[in-house]
C-alpha cells in the first residue's frame, strides 16, 4: 500500500538511504552521499504533503516524493511541453525489496497523482551514471529528454519526462 509518509518513517527512510548510499559507492556512484539526502530533506517533504511510502507489513518498501518543485537548472533543459508537470525526487527502493517490481508501483503512483491533481505531465532527473534508475525510467516510458550539469557533480544528470496520454487515462478508467 503506498500512503503518505509520516515523521515516524523517518528512521527506516534513513537507514533505506544508509544502504543505497553504500550500495551507490560500490559502483562508483556519487548521486547522493553523506551529505545529500538527509532526514530535513524528508521531513521537509513530509511536511508539505510530498513524501509517500509504499509498505508491506509495516516495512517500508520504498518511497518517493512527488511535488511542483523543479530545479532552476530545469530551465535551461529542452522539454518536450510546456505543460504544468509534477517531478519526481528523491526516490529509493528498500534492497530487501528490490527486484519485486516496487519502482514500477513507485512511478505508476507518481502518475496516478499526476493525473488525480488534473496534471498529464511528470519529470524527473538522475546521475548519468545510475544505471538502475536510468533503466527504470526508460522501462516506465519516460523519454531521455537532455542532460544538465547539477549539484556540482562530475558527471552529467541526464533528464527525463513522461506525457501521460489521455489514452492511458481511458485504458485505467476501463480496468478499475
């Protein structure tokens, strides 16, 4: 079930982002580090309204945040509307979850609340380099739209969006 996150997730998001961290570092990924993100990231998030959980027996399964806020660097990049579009952040998956399709449900939400809040448009970002949510977002249909130099980092982020067409909205109407 994915719900809102409340304050009393912080610890597990916290130690969810502990192992990506590790895990980001044994394939050289710098994305996030000790010093991005951090628990005021989330509790910032919670506390507009952002922050969702997906949980399974009371273990968070993975989490994402959804909002209006796209960085300034967005500016620059070439999309492919000009749509109002919400953008997808900070989202990881629990390592003892991984493989059992919880980013899927993490993006199909995304776009659920995109579409409940009258908005067909999502974007997102991540490093060039992480090979697992590049293949996730390329997977869920979003389109590689540019890249953008961003938090100082060495590498390029490579940005991404996803239309979503009122042909699927009718095809979601149809099976509920």
């Amino acid at each position: 079930m994915i719900r809102k996150a409340k304050k009393i997730d912080i610890t597990k998001i916290m130690e969810i982002i502990t192992a990506t961290i590790r895990e980001m570092k044994s394939y050289n990924n710098t994305q996030w580090d000790e010093t991005y993100p951090q628990a005021v990231n989330f509790l910032k998030d919670i506390e507009e309204g952002s922050l969702y959980v997906d949980e399974l027996d009371n273990e968070i399964r993975g989490f994402v945040c959804i909002n209006y806020i796209e960085p300034t660097e967005y500016n620059c990049i070439n999309w492919q509307s000009l749509e109002k579009a919400m953008v997808v952040h900070r989202m990881a998956v629990n390592s003892n979850f991984r493989n059992q399709g919880v980013g899927i449900s993490l993006l199909k939400f995304s776009e659920e609340l995109a579409l409940k809040n009258g908005v067909s448009y999502l974007k997102t970002d991540t490093y060039s380099i992480n090979d697992k949510m590049n293949s996730l977002f390329k997977k869920f249909g979003f389109k590689l739209v540019e890249e953008m130099e961003f938090l100082g980092k060495e590498k390029p982020f490579y940005c991404y969006d996803k239309i979503i067409s009122k042909k699927l909205r009718d095809e979601d109407k149809n099976e509920k």
